[in-house]
C-alpha cells in the first residue's frame, strides 16, 4: 500500500516527507516504547506512535523504519518536524486513535512486523 | 578496507542530542556500502549504548574501530557504574525514571537487545571507575553472527 493511499485511509496531515508518499508500505508495527521498536525487525515499515519526541524519530531512523504516523492529532514541536525532514523519514499525524488507525491498516491488508494478520 | 576510527563525545541527560552519535556511525557505514542487515545490528547496538551513558552515566564517548575484518563499538562513560551486570542483563529489569520512560526508554530491554545484535560484547565496570562496554561485529560474512 502507498504511503499516498495511508495518509488518505487515516484522514491525515503530512509534516514532513511529503516528496516520499509513493513509498510501499507491506508492514506496521504500533508502539511507545522506543526499545520494542529496536528490538523488531522493522525495515520499511510504518511505525504508530503517540510519542512525538526527537527520539521517535532518532529511533525510528535507527532501526530502519519506513515513515512515521503519530496518532491522536499529536502535532510535535518543529524541531522534530525538522529533523524527519533532515533524516528523509516521512512524518504524518492523523487524529485518531492508535487503536483505529490500526484498525483502518489491518482491514487494508497490511500486516504486523513478523508478516503476521 | 583500510582501518578507520572514529570518535564521538556523549553528554549525559542532553535528550536533544541523544542518539546523534549513532545516527552518524550509521551514516558513515551507509556511505561504506556496508550489507544493510549488519548496518543496522551495529546502528541498534551504537544507539542503545549511547542512550544508556545518556540516561544512566555520566559524560562519556563512543569509539568506533574499523578493522579490515572485524568492527568494534567502544562506549565509556564516568558514571556510577553497573551493580550488578547480571541483573542488567535481564530482559526486563530497568532503573529509568519515570520521565525516561515517558519518552520510551527504560524497558530493560537495552543491554538484553546489544547482546543479542552484537557478535561479541564485554561490560567492565570496577567500581568507582564508570562503565565501559565494547562490542565487537565480524565484517565478513564466514565470521558468522546472529
């Protein structure tokens, strides 16, 4: 799925990245805790996060995650905008809740970081 | 592959720029054309290192050595030290504070995670001295590794 036809599937708004939203998305992984996301294989895939901290995006680059959804309208502050920008990591809020937004993927066909449905 | 080190300082409790150390040893190893899946082990274990000295010690800094077959990630810090590695070690077992698992840390899931991604990994902590863990990659795909 492109990361276009999520934005759009979660009646989101783009705060960085908006030249990568032809991005292929198969996997997503929905977490707060920095370390779970270090610890999985997240390579391309789409994090959920209600964290808005410049350690979600550090994070995020580190363990290879494909772009960003901070859920529940979460609008993080411009120095973390400005560094997905810099890292090349797409970052879109959607005001839901990470369990529909979630949801919304699931019934999408995406799947978890281990190809599970 | 010539040798190549690289020297990185890490300030304790500065959040805004925790990580950036690691950020740059995986930028470097991109530039390298490095196998991707070793990148990001050696990424995982530079970034959790880093953070560790940034919540839990006190100033210290990052060495990372590029050998012609091997890597290694040395991180020094002058902080009160590990008492009790084994413990450290346990999945699970944390002394974050509440405003650093607030921010997504303190899941004791940090060393645990290094030994796992690392080909090697040694933690020495005399007492009184700070910490000091290395851990080592093999570069070459017959060294093996997890």
């Amino acid at each position: 799925m492109k990361l276009a036809d999520i934005v759009r599937k979660l009646d989101a708004s783009v705060l960085a990245g908006s030249d990568r939203l032809g991005l292929e998305i198969t996997r997503c992984g929905a977490s707060d805790l920095m370390s779970d996301i270090l610890a999985s294989l997240a390579d391309g895939s789409l994090l959920l996060t209600g964290l808005a901290t410049l350690q979600t995006v550090r994070t995020a680059s580190i363990a290879g995650v494909g772009a960003i959804v901070l859920v529940r309208g979460k609008t993080p502050p411009a120095d973390v905008r400005e560094l997905a920008a810099t890292q090349g990591l797409p970052l879109i809020s959607t005001p839901l809740s990470m369990f529909v937004a979630c949801g919304r993927l699931h019934a999408c066909g995406l799947t978890g970081l281990n190809g599970n449905r | 592959m010539p040798g190549l080190t690289k020297t990185f300082f890490i300030k304790a409790r500065d959040f805004g720029h925790a990580g950036e150390a690691s950020i740059r040893v995986q930028q470097i190893l991109k530039s390298m054309h490095l196998d991707p899946a070793l990148t990001r082990r050696i990424a995982v274990c530079s970034y959790e290192g880093e953070m560790n000295v940034v919540m839990h010690g006190a100033d210290g800094q990052l060495v990372m050595t590029m050998g012609p077959d091997s890597l290694e990630l040395d991180i020094r810090d002058g902080g009160p030290g590990i008492p009790d590695i084994e413990l450290a070690m346990r999945p699970g077992w944390s002394t974050a504070s509440d405003d650093q698992r607030e921010m997504g840390f303190g899941a004791g899931m940090g060393l645990p995670n290094m030994k796992k991604n690392a080909d090697g990994i040694t933690i020495e902590c005399p007492p009184g001295r700070g910490t000091r863990v290395r851990m080592r990659f093999h570069l070459k795909p017959e060294g093996g590794g997890p």
